[in-house]
C-alpha cells in the first residue's frame, strides 16, 4: 500500500506508552488505524449533524414559504 511519511509530534507520556506497549515496526500500522478510526467518527457525526438541520429546515414553516419564493425564480420563463 502507498502511504507518506509524517512527523508526529507525541507528548512525552503518550510516546512512552506508545514505545512501551506497540512493536517497533508496528507504530505505523497503530496510529493508521487510531487515525482512522477518529476519522470514522468524525465523519458519521458530520453526516448527522447535516441530517439534523436539513430536518430542522424542513420542519420550519419560514424557510418553506421561502422555499416557494424560489421555487417561483425557477419557472421565471427562461428557457433552455
């Protein structure tokens, strides 16, 4: 697999637990994974929040009539 190397920079404490308990040619592997999974949630949690205020706009009755004020632009007689 393709990848790019990076500097990291670890606090002291982490590095120790790092150095301590992860393989020496397993750090990479570790942190790829670690990353990746904060990634994960990062990115479930972006997908929710959209969901969550395209509900909230549905719901709400001024960005409706709203809706329907544009939705008139569209018809305004230009044609393709």
């Amino acid at each position: 697999m393709r990848g790019h190397n990076v500097n990291i920079y670890f606090y002291e404490r982490i590095y120790n637990k790092v150095k301590n308990l992860i393989a020496e040619r397993k750090i990479s592997e570790f942190v790829n994974r670690a990353v990746e999974k904060e990634l994960e949630k990062k990115e479930k949690t972006s997908k929710e929040k959209l969901k969550e205020a395209y509900q909230r706009t549905a719901k709400s009755k001024k960005m409706r009539a709203e809706d329907k004020i544009w939705e008139g632009s569209i018809e305004d007689g230009i044609d393709e």
